[in-house]
C-alpha cells in the first residue's frame, strides 16, 4: 500500500506510527462520545440533553483550539501528543468507574466531555504540528490530507465495537464495556505515538504570548476576506453537524424503533 501514491506518505515509518495513533484517538473519542449519547438520551429520553452533552463535547474545538496550538508551540509535540491521550484515557476511566459504580449521572458526562474534548483538540493541534517534520516536502500535502482523512474515517474503527455487539447473539456490551473500548483504543493510540523517534517543537518568539497570538490570527483573517469567508462557511457547517449528531440518537430511537447503539452506530460509520 505504501507504493501507492496516494499513501505515499505511509513510506515513512515514523509519519505511519503517527497516523495510526491519530486513527485510533479519534476511534476512542467517537466511541465514548456515542455510547455516552445513547446514556443521556436513555436516562433523559430528551434529545435537548443529547444535545448539551453534544455542545459540551463539540465547544473544546473552538475554545480550547488557540489554547491547543500555543501548548503545541511551546512543548515537544510527541511529548504533548502522549500527555493529552493519556489525560484523555484517565478521564474516559473515570466516567467507566462512575458507570460501574452506578453512580455516573448525565452532569457528570458533560463535564467528563468537555475534559476529554480538550485533550482531543490539543491532541489534533499537536499531531498536525507534528507532522511536518516527518515527511519530507514533497510528501507533505499527501501526510496532511490521509491525517485529515482520520478525522472521520476513524468513526469506523470506534463503531465496530458497537455494531459487533449489536448483531451478535452472544456479545451484549453495555456502557461500561463501550468505555473500556474507549480506554482500549486510547491506550493503543499512546503506544503507537511512543514507538514515534523524532522530536519537534516550534519556534516562537519569547515575546509572544497567547492572546497576542490570538489576535494577531484575527487580524490576520480579518484583512485577507478569503481566508475569512472559508472560517465562517467551516463554522456553519460545523454548527450543523454539531445539530445534526444531537437529533440523531433521537431519531434513530423514536424513528427507527432502535433499542440499542447498532442503528445508531452504523449510521454514523456511513456518514463517516
């Protein structure tokens, strides 16, 4: 596969560790994240509280991204890649524990999201950054794009778990068990990152701070128009799929007649 050019950038052994990694944070996040909106919408049965756990989950990518790029400046990027999975992995455990516990309630999610949305975007921040200096020039945009690809594609490696159990007859897998696949592809990202041997950090000025780098990107967007009107068509189409994951566990229950995640699970591997 690594002689076809459209995976030219898998060639380098370091750059594949890191996009396998990516894939598999991205399956840990998507696993928790619906098997907790199944959670919410079963204890809730209100669509409006899958979406404020979807909002708690969603609103790290837009707050938490200048602060995910600054640490991504400032820190080794394999270092901080580790560091925010296995913060990650730690609070996905946490919620498993409440879960096992009987104690989880549908706060304890939301604020359990938020933490781990975090930890995804700086994750995001880290790997891209990270990226550049493990292709060499002329494989680079080929790296960026099947990085990006993970983004979604990763939704079919987190789904299987759920499908598996669905359709199977022997394997019932509640809350708890989709969490610990959560915890089992996170830890499976971190050993892959590991296995990663070149380090990279960015070079910024001593002077330069966070929210004057913040205000330079404003700036910068603000004078050159293309740039800004591609960032406002990227957040409306954001604020619908945001909408659109919210309504979804709702209409694959009430519409569908669903009584568990597979219905759920397999529509969101098809958007995917």
């Amino acid at each position: 596969m690594r002689n076809i050019p459209h995976f030219a950038a898998l060639r380098h052994k370091d750059y594949a560790y890191t996009w396998g990694a990516s894939a598999l944070g991205g399956a840990s996040a998507w696993t928790f994240l619906i098997a907790s909106q199944w959670f919410v919408l079963e204890r809730s049965d209100q669509s409006a509280m899958v979406g404020w756990f979807t909002f708690a989950s969603m609103i790290p990518f837009l707050v938490a991204s200048p602060f995910g790029g600054f640490l991504a400046d400032r820190i080794e990027r394999k270092k901080l890649t580790i560091y925010t999975q296995i913060l990650g992995v730690v609070t996905v455990a946490f919620a498993a524990a409440l879960s096992l516990l009987g104690w989880l309630e549908l706060w304890h999610l939301c604020v359990l999201a938020f933490l781990a949305g975090s930890c995804r975007t700086t994750q995001e921040a880290s790997i891209v950054s990270l990226i550049t200096n493990l292709v060499p020039r002329e494989d680079l945009l080929n790296a960026i794009t099947l990085n990006s690809a993970t983004r979604h594609g990763s939704r079919v490696i987190g789904m299987s778990i759920l499908i598996v159990s669905g359709v199977s007859q022997t394997i019932t897998f509640g809350t708890f068990e989709f969490l610990i696949g959560s915890i089992v592809f996170g830890i499976a990202s971190i050993y892959l990152i590991l296995k990663v041997k070149s380090n990279s950090i960015g070079e910024i000025s001593s002077q330069t701070n966070l929210f004057k780098g913040i205000w330079e990107g404003v700036n910068y967007v603000y004078t050159r128009r293309v740039v800004a009107v591609f960032i406002i068509l990227v957040a409306f189409h954001c604020a619908l799929a945001m909408s659109f994951d919210s309504i979804l566990p709702g209409f694959t229950k009430n519409r569908l007649s669903s009584v568990d995640e597979t219905m759920l699970a397999i529509l969101v591997v098809s958007f995917g």
